[in-house]
C-alpha cells in the first residue's frame, strides 16, 4: 500500500515584489533633465581639477573625489563608442526587440552615455560612427526624454 | 600573517531548475563541506552567508538560510556579492583572532527569478534602468569594445565556449556538458550582437560552501589543508560609458596584489591551472590579459594557441567554468572549491595531473566591475 | 593574533524625513567626506570600503558596485554587507575584522537608507517567507507588538511606562542636530506631564496594539560613515580613538513564530559574550553609556533587563528612577536613538559612531558629563537578531 505522501507533486507558489519607488533625482540630476526637457539641451558637468566633463552630470568627481560645479553645455552630436543589437525582450525594454544600446561620447563630453540607438539599419551600425540626439516629442524630465541617437 | 587554509569543500549539482528549497540548498553544501573536512557543525566558530536580495525575491535574503547555515548560537554575517568576496571575510574573521574556523556558504536560485529583471535592477534606476539594459546587453558593449581595441574575433570567443562546455563532461556538478564545435557556437541563436546563446551562460540553481581554518583549526579536521597563499580584490567605476570596457584594470590590481602575498613574479609558469569566472565567453579572454597571461589585447593568441586546454601549459576552467554552470554568487566559491579540488588531486577526471598552485576568481557588478582572486596550494 | 582595532572619525547626514535635494550615491558621498574630514584623511588613506543598506528600500541591486563613484571605492577593494536591520551594525563588524585582520590598516564603514524613496512596509514584507509567513505577517510591527504584549502581561508593564522610554528618546534627540525628530514642544517640561501628554493625546492612534505611534521609529533618510583604523595607525589620527573591545552577535531565528517572546535570548546571549570576552562582570557599573537600537519603546524596558543591567521585570524602575537619563549612572541613548532617527541601513552604524563619540569626548551638546571608559552598542533587526560591539577608551590588552 503505497504512503499518499510519496506521491505529492511539488507545488510552486508564484508572487511578484511589488513595491512602487519614488527615487530622488537630487539637485544635480534635475538640472540635467529640465534642460532636456525644457531646451532640448544636453549639460554636463566639469571638474575643476582633472578637468573631466561629466555626461550624465555627477556631483562628485570619481577620479578627484571633491564637488563638481561648473556645467557645461555640449553637443547633441556625438561618436558611437560601443553597440548591441538586443534579439530579445522583457518587461523593462522599452519596445519590442530588436533593440540596439549604444555608448555615445558626445562632443564636449569625456566619457560615453548610455541609450538606445534607433532610425538605423544593422548594416549601418559601426563603433566610430557619428550620431546625433532625437529627442522625444512629450518630454517629462527623465533620460527617455531623448528618445535615441540616430546617425548623424 | 598566520596561515589560513581550505579544509572543508561541498557543492551542489547545478541545474536549470531544482526544487530544493534554499534552505535545502545550503544544508547541502554546508553539510558536504563539513563531512569532506571530517568535522562536525561544532567545530565552526562563525559563519559567512552570500546570497541576494534581489535574487532570493526576499530583502535579508540570509534570513532564509541561517539556520540550514548551522548559525544557531553562533556569530553570523552576510556578504551581498560574490561567493569569492565572502570567502575573504570569512578569512578576515579568522585573521581578526576571533575565530579559528569560518564556514563560508552561497545559495542561488535562478530559475526563481527573472535574471534580465534582476540584473536590470543593478543599473542607475534614474539614468539607465529605464532603456531596458541587463548583464547581457552590457556585456555585449564591453565585447564590442573588447573586439575594437584587440581585434578579437567572434571566433576566438567560440573558442572559449567550445573548450569549456567540452571541459564539463569531466565534472559531475556541471549543469551544461556539451560537445560543440566552432561552427555550433557560430550558428547558435544572436542574443545581443556580438554574443549568441553559446556565447553566453545558463540560468542556474545551486550551493557551495568551504571551511576555512587557520594552524589551530585544521587539527579539529581530518582533511589535509589547502593554503591560501594570496588574495587581491579590487573594484573599477560604476559608470560603463566612464570606464574603459576592454580592459580590466580592477583584475590587473586585485590579481598583482594576489601575486605579491604569494611570491609569484611570473603566473603563466608558476601556476597549474586556474579557474576563471567566464559569466560570457569573451570575458575569459579578458580575464586572460588583466591576470597577465598575456600582454593587453592578445588574450586570444593564448586560446588558439592552445595554451588554456586541458592538455595546455595553464589549464582554464577544467570544471567547465560559469558557461557550463552559472549560479550567480555561488559560482566564484565554486571555483575556489574547483582550485582546492585540483591542488588535493580529488579533481577526478577533470584532475590536471600534477596540479599544485592554482587560481580561482571571481566577479561582481555589471560587465565585471569588481575581481577577487585567490591562490591556493598544498 | 590580530591587530587592536579603533574608530577614529565618524560622520553622518543631518537625518531627514525625505532628502530630495539628493540621489542615493549623493547621500552616500555627504556621509564619506564628513567622515574623513572628521578624521583628518582623505580618501586616497582609505584601503577598502564596506557598505550596507537594505535593498528593498531604494531598489538598487548591488548598491556596492553602484555606489563606487561616490562612496570612493573605485579602484578599492568594496564589499556589502547586509542583514536587514542589524545592517549598520553588521557593516561595523565586517569593517572591524577587515583591520583587526590585519591585511589593511584603514577601512571606511558606510551605512545609508533612502527610506523616503519607498513603501518601507511593503519592502520589509518580503523579508518573511513567501510561502508560510509574508501573507499573514503585519510587516516590522508585529513581532515587536507580539514582544510587548507578553512583556506587559508578565510584569505588569504599563503604557506609561512604555511612553517613558519615548520621553527620554525624544529629550535626548533635542541635543542631536543630526538627529530627525526634534520635539521642540517637548523643552522645559517636566518628564512626568510629558508621559502624560503622550499617553493621552487623542492623535496618539493605535497601530499595532499595544503599540500606538509614540512608541515606533520614524523611517528617515541618512548616511554614516565611520572610520577604523589599526594600531599601527589609530593613534596618529585620533587623539582619543575608540578601541573595540569586544563584538558578537546571534541571528538565530528564520520564522518570527519560532521566536521566545519573553526573553530576548539572541541580545542576552551576544552581550555575554562580549561581557565575557572584554571581563565585564557588572554591566551597570562598568559600562559608562549606552547607544542602544531600540526600535521601540517597549524595548526600552525590556532589552535593558536582557543584555544584564538589570533583572527581568526591573527595566521600568532603571527608567523612572532616572538612571538613563543624561545625567544618570547609566545614559541610554545620548543621540536619541533609533526612535528619533531612523535611516535603516545606517541606524546600526550610527549607535556606533555616536558611541565612539562619546568615548572621544567630542559629543557637543549631547556629550555626557561623566568620565566614559565603555560604551555599548547593540543593533536589531531581522527575526530578532542582535549584534553587540563595545568600545573603549584605553587599548585592549
């Protein structure tokens, strides 16, 4: 006589964590979006030690470690330094894959931000190519405020 | 400096998709490390949990586990990053005077989870959480910026997944033995241009655990020690459009630290065989060049070279590395027990015969932001 | 053998309900440079960083990695810790055996909690298993109202006195610029009309019985940052560092329903233990202050009596008859504890950098007058869990 135990299949119990967040932008990080939302403008920020400017803006110097307090306005023009076609998708893309990421040096800035690259085919893709900011027809002061960079 | 070895090791198999619990899990590992040290849970002074949050779907996720850890009435702590990164607190504690034995256990259920949800999470929530990016489509930028800067090819990363999956028929833990040619790894499915399926690790469920012990503590044990001769760890930036993404300056500063405490001038000679975190296929070629193997940009030459095979000069993952198996945090621990394995000759058929000094590392963060390495030996 | 290990700096953020004018990494970066001003270092002394928060409560995974920018750990060896609500407690540890080690000379502790960036409750319910305890459970409150309740039917335990312990909580944090609760109506009056007030104000409201909103810890943003350094060093950069003399903790418990409510056997055990390492054998004579985690009011009491400074049922009359306050044979709480500040991640770590102060005779206002030798600092969290650390004034032997 076979124990019923023995022949339990095991349960699986789905949940989902589901706590909402509202996350401060701060003082430096605000400026950087009213600009983008306001003026279609990209600022960045400089140091006055190493010089570096900062896109997205940073209120300490990572290499320096003291406050940054120049901004700096550059250009909505930038190289491609890096890119991904993403084949995938999830929850958290903001449309349908594919999608190409993009790390996009823009001029007057010393490092690369981080976006989606978009109006491109894949064959046009290349590191070193230039490209230019498409910004968003409904901005609300966020980073999808730029809508992706295109080629130039 | 007193001496502190790895007396104990315990592994779980790893797979798609268990249904043990973490505790489970943990009692698992913990209770296979205690019995291959040939103690019993009172010969731990203290205990060092890895796990995380975001994975576990529980905040204190070492809340779980604490008592399959063995933690009751015992002095207890978490580390939230890599099981290497707990390994070395663990050592800390003994170091400290404290304690002479830490156990030292990780657990990881990644078929609980969604990883692209779970790893987008570890982007800047106001800056880059929002356009979707995840491990995958960030490391896919760093092997762009890696193929740009050492005119590294697909090919060469292919190369990677073929040695390893074929290195893990040898281990009987490895999730994904497989038999693949260059042509498989090139065929295989795109995922995030330049990395394809076979480029990439699985989703994995798993534990480990290790015991530490310093000269006092080993003689509570039966196994014979394996030393750690030295450990580095470092951390690079956050930022990945601010850090140079083909080169790995954290690991060049945690392995030359590594080096330093064990009195290695020239690790490509003097070191067996190593075990290298190869989350993706090209990150072993990385990892190649900041462990100075081979000079910046010619991490490839080492592969095709045959150098890293397992009949090579410096065997690489003969486990099968993270591309066979990849349980996020447990996987740096499990290559520490790999190196231990490898220096007892308990490394069965995956043994490199001979082997005496080896390398584990292991890493954290996004496009491997932090390394930790240590060296081992009998 | 290890090395001695001190503090010698502590900084922190003037604690807030919501600190908006700041993101997370900046909050933490305000916590490091006041810290190592305080210390007189710069962050290029600093050889490993170690930092905690709970996650949930900002929503950032792997906060060590994203934080390196401004926390100053880029190109450092940087770890996270984190255990729930004994996190800054456990960050003070894990930086304490980092020197005691000896394999590096000079750590940067850093606890931080946006709590304003969250729903605390919703985040702290998923600490609890999802299968057997996350859907009854009534997020951190319950436990701690299960605690009271049995406490107040064994001893006869009264709301009064329960409002006793806020009183005194609230008084102290009125010293503390950092501190985020500042009471100011509280000034001048006299303690019993204060428990009086607080008991029978009708905005008081029920929350948890027998737990009303005078006897919880707010949820606060805020950093710290403390700095320990080995003997090779410490007293080269602090004229008076705060030796560790001891440190040990229990975190027994996985299921709050497995937790013995009439005793706190995991803060009883850990204080023995760091009272046995550091020989004190009368607690209330040897130890001079007490920066204690006391999530609420009721612990006050209780936790008193478990960790040893009194017996059981005894902790009410320690607290009417004044031993804890600032002038008393026993100060508790200086700062005004974690129920006037309350940014998670940090609060553990705060107990300890105000204890340290006090040690070093650099307070300010809220410095206590009397000559301090030992200061003890506990942190709670989790099922139960309790960390223990003491510090003193002269070298360990």
């Amino acid at each position: 006589m076979t124990d019923w135990k023995d022949d339990v299949k095991n349960i699986v119990c789905p949940g989902r964590i589901k706590v909402p967040y509202t996350w401060s932008v701060g003082e430096t990080g605000s400026r950087f979006f009213v600009a983008l939302r306001d003026n279609q403008e990209i600022w960045g920020i400089k140091c006055r030690a190493c010089g570096k400017v900062y896109v997205y803006p940073v209120k300490t110097c990572p290499e320096c470690f003291i406050q940054t307090e120049e901004w700096v306005k550059v250009e909505d023009t930038g190289t491609l330094e890096s890119f991904t076609i993403v084949h995938y998708s999830h929850s958290m893309h903001p449309f349908k894959a594919p999608l190409v990421y993009g790390l996009v040096k823009l001029d007057g800035a010393d490092g690369a931000l981080l976006h989606l690259i978009g109006n491109v085919k894949a064959e046009q893709l290349k590191t070193g190519m230039r490209v230019k900011a498409v910004f968003a027809e409904e901005r609300k002061g966020s980073i999808m405020d730029i809508k992706c960079f295109a080629p130039a | 400096m007193e001496r502190i070895a790895v007396v104990g090791v315990g592994q779980t198999n790893y797979e798609r998709s268990k249904e043990d619990t973490f505790e489970d899990m943990v009692f698992e590992a913990a209770t296979k490390a205690i019995s291959d040290a040939g103690g019993e849970i009172g010969d731990i002074d203290n205990i060092v949990t890895v796990s995380n949050d975001f994975w576990d779907g529980r905040t204190i996720s070492s809340m779980a586990i604490q008592d399959a850890a063995g933690s009751w009435g015992k002095d207890i702590s978490t580390v939230e990053g890599d099981g290497t990164f707990g390994a070395l607190y663990g050592m800390m504690r003994i170091l400290s005077g404290s304690f002479d034995t830490t156990l030292v256990v990780s657990h990881i259920k990644g078929s609980e989870g969604v990883m692209n949800l779970i790893t987008n999470a570890m982007f800047d929530p106001i800056y880059q959480r929002s356009l979707g990016i995840d491990a995958t489509s960030s490391a896919a930028l760093q092997a762009r910026s890696y193929m740009e800067m050492s005119g590294a090819r697909e090919e060469d990363f292919a190369l990677v997944s073929v040695k390893n999956h074929g290195n893990a028929f040898n281990n009987p833990y490895a999730q994904l033995p497989m038999k693949i040619s260059l042509g498989d790894v090139m065929a295989s499915r795109k995922i995030s241009e330049p990395l394809k399926l076979l480029d990439c690790s699985p989703i994995s469920d798993g534990a480990a655990a290790i015991i530490l012990a310093n000269e006092r503590g080993i003689k509570r044990f039966k196994k014979a020690p394996a030393w750690i001769q030295g450990v580095g760890h470092c951390a690079d930036s956050f930022n990945l459009g601010y850090r140079d993404l083909a080169r790995s300056r954290a690991l060049k500063g945690a392995s030359l630290k590594a080096y330093q405490m064990a009195g290695i001038a020239d690790p490509l000679r003097e070191i067996d065989v190593m075990e290298l975190y190869d989350a993706y296929s090209y990150m072993e070629l990385m990892w190649y060049e900041g462990l100075g193997l081979a000079p910046e940009g010619k991490g490839a030459s080492l592969i095709r070279a045959g150098v890293t095979a397992m009949d090579g000069e410096l065997p690489v993952n003969p486990s099968g590395g993270v591309l066979s198996s990849h349980p996020v945090l447990v996987a740096g621990l499990a290559r520490l027990i790999e190196a231990t394995l490898q220096v007892r000759g308990e490394a069965g058929r995956r043994q490199i015969n001979g082997a005496k000094k080896a390398l584990a590392h292991g890493i954290n963060g996004p496009c491997g932001q932090a390394h930790c390495v240590f060296i081992i030996s009998v | 053998m290890g090395k001695r290990t001190a503090i010698v700096g502590f900084g922190q953020t003037f604690q807030k309900s919501a600190r908006k004018d700041v993101n997370g990494v900046e909050l933490i970066n305000e916590a490091v440079t006041t810290a190592l001003a305080d210390a007189g270092l710069s962050i290029r002394d600093i050889d490993a960083i170690v930092i905690g928060n709970m996650d949930h409560f900002e929503g950032v995974n792997y906060v060590d990695m994203w934080s390196a920018e401004g926390s100053g750990a880029v190109m450092k060896p940087v770890m996270k810790v984190t255990t729930g609500g004994t996190t800054g407690s456990t960050v003070a540890t894990c930086a304490y055996y980092h020197v005691a080690s000896g394999m590096v000379d000079k750590v940067l502790a850093i606890g931080w909690e946006k709590n304003s960036e969250s729903d605390t409750t919703g985040a702290i319910i998923t600490a609890f298993n999802p299968i057997w305890e996350r859907p009854n459970i009534g997020g951190a409150i319950a436990g701690l109202a299960l605690e009271a309740s049995v406490y107040m039917a064994n001893y006869g335990i009264t709301e009064r006195d329960g409002a006793r312990v806020t009183v005194r909580e609230r008084l102290h944090a009125l010293n503390n610029p950092y501190a985020h609760l500042h009471q100011d109506w509280m000034k001048g009056k006299p303690i019993n009309k204060l428990v009086d007030l607080t008991v029978s104000s009708e905005q008081n409201k029920m929350l948890a019985s027998p737990l009303r909103m005078s006897d919880m810890c707010p949820r606060t943003d805020g950093a710290a940052a403390v700095v320990f350094a080995s003997e090779d060093v410490a007293e080269k950069i602090a004229p008076i560092p705060a030796w560790v003399h001891a440190t040990a903790n229990r975190h027994n418990y996985v299921f709050i329903g497995d937790v013995d409510m009439e005793q706190n056997t995991t803060l009883a055990s850990a204080s023995k233990k760091v009272f046995e390492k550091a020989r004190i054998k009368e607690p209330l004579k040897e130890i001079d202050v007490c920066e204690l985690y006391l999530p609420y009011s009721y612990a006050g009491l209780k936790w008193i009596e478990d960790i040893g400074f009194c017996g059981y049922g005894e902790g009410p009359k320690l607290l009417w008859d004044g031993v804890t306050d600032m002038d008393g044979e026993l100060p508790i709480n200086p700062s005004g504890g974690v129920m006037s500040s309350n940014p998670i991640g940090a609060t553990g770590l705060i107990r300890v950098g105000e204890a340290a102060l006090q040690i070093m005779g650099r307070a300010g206002d809220r410095q206590v007058k009397k000559d301090v030798n030992f200061a003890l600092t506990t942190g709670f969290g989790g099922c139960f869990w309790a960390d223990v650390m003491l510090l003193g004034k002269e070298k360990p032997l």
